[in-house]
C-alpha cells in the first residue's frame, strides 16, 4: 500500500506513525483509516520496531471525520450496514491500534477532536504540545464516541470526568487534560517530539518481551474487581514462568552482577 495520507518510518527501534493531511488539520478519511491500519500492522510484523509514535502533521492531530470527503465516501454504506448488524466489531482503527501487542505512544500536536480524541485515548501514553485540544463533539452531532471513550477514558480521567466531557462536548486544552489525566505531560510545540521519542528511547531500551507483557498486563488488569483477579494471576503467572527463561532475562541478570548495561534482543 502506498502511504500517502499517513507517514511511516522507523528508526533506533521506534516507529512513527504520521497522520499526514496537514491542510485539513489531519480529518479522517477511509483511506486514512486503510493507511493507518496498514502502518500499524507493519510496525506490529517487524522485530525491530519495539515502540510506536503517532502524531500529526502541521498544526493538528486530527480534527475528526472529514465529514464531506468521509461521510460521502461510497464506503459509508456498507459500513453503515456492518455497524448496524446482530454483532458489529470493534471499528478496524480502534482493533488495530488496541490490538497493537507494542507500546503505542500519543504525540498530540494540536487539535484532537472526535475521532481524534478518541485516537489519542487509544494510545497507551499521551505526551501534548502546549497547543495541544481535545474534545468530544459528537453529542453536537447527534451521535456516539467509538468504543475506546467508554473504556479508556473513564480509566484515564475517571467516570464524572469522562460523563462531563461525552455529555457536554466541552473543548479542553493541554493544561486541563494534563490537570485531570488525560495526558503524562505537556510540551513547548518545538520540543513535542523530541519528548515523544525519548520516552519512547526509554521503553524501547528495555527487553522487548517483558515490555509486552507488561502491557498485556495492564490492559487485562484494568477495571477487574478482586473477583476477577484470578484469570489476571494466570497470565501473569505464565508470564513470568516463560520471562524467566528467556535471553533477555539471563541477560539482564549478567549485566547486573557484571555492573554493565544490558543489551536486549527481544529473545
């Protein structure tokens, strides 16, 4: 597939993912959602990607649904039709950047807005340039957020929090969605990526399989009840039971009695 809506390129372990219709403040189109599905299935396939970052080009992140080049789109129909079926599937953006077994990390350069917004709260950190907005139009519109809203959201901000912003369609900027959670920090614009990359310099550093079941971990372990845990202790069971015997592992032991730093393979 040619890119030419979205950027990919990988460098030092660590994939970039660019939302790239700069002059339409990055409105998401079908072909965007195909090119997108697309960059994140070759980062998932290749060994030497350890990291994911998505962010935008220009001055937005994503500003939504380009609603004319979208919603007129001839696809729409049969989306229409699938969405409306006995047991409609996640849509295939929130699959495939929930379903990413890597870190996925938010670089959020500007407006966030619908699809945007719910972009962003897919992702498993958030790093906003001080330009950085987000906000939830769709009860404007007469309609619902994707699944990631009602799943992510309330875990990042908390249920009042997430039921105010769903309800109201109230815009925030980067302050207010660093102050209630939203985001792990908030950048000068110049310095986003730079940031963006260095966290993900630093996730990318560590053994690459533990990392994964770490987030593995994490998404299986959100909202549980202690009722629940037990499935949770299983995986991580098993988990630690396969960590412990492998190369990075031995590894990691080595460097630390030899007072070195360790080099991780994914092994």
């Amino acid at each position: 597939m040619e890119f030419t809506q979205v950027l990919y390129e990988v460098d030092a372990h660590i994939a970039t993912v660019t939302l790239n219709r700069p002059d339409r403040m990055n409105a998401a189109t079908f072909d965007m959602g195909e090119q997108l599905i697309e960059a994140l299935k070759q980062a998932e396939a290749d060994n030497d990607v350890r990291v994911v970052i998505l962010t935008g080009a220009g001055r937005g992140f994503c500003a939504g649904d380009d609603v004319q080049a979208a919603w007129g789109d001839p696809r729409m129909e049969a989306t229409m039709r699938e969405l409306g079926g006995v047991r409609p599937p996640m849509t295939p953006e929130s699959t495939a950047v929930l379903g990413m077994t890597k870190p996925v990390i938010g670089a959020i350069n500007g407006v966030a807005v619908g699809i945007g917004a719910d972009f962003a709260v897919m992702c498993d950190l958030r790093v906003a340039s001080e330009h950085a907005k987000f906000g939830w139009f769709y009860v404007k519109m007469g309609l619902m957020a994707d699944l990631p809203s009602y799943w992510r959201l309330p875990l990042l901000v908390g249920y009042e929090k997430a039921t105010e912003l769903l309800l109201t369609a109230e815009m925030i900027d980067a302050a207010e969605a660093a102050r209630i959670g939203l985001v792990s920090r908030v950048v000068p614009a110049d310095e986003l990526l730079p940031a963006a990359r260095e966290l993900a310099a630093k996730i990318a550093a560590q053994p690459p399989l533990a990392v994964r079941h770490i987030k593995e971990g994490l998404r299986r372990g959100a909202g549980r009840s202690y009722a629940e845990l037990g499935e949770l202790a299983t995986f991580v069971g098993n988990g630690l039971a396969r960590l412990f015997s492998t190369a990075d592992h031995k590894e990691a032991a080595a460097a630390f009695m030899e007072k070195r730093p360790a080099v991780f393979t994914g092994n």
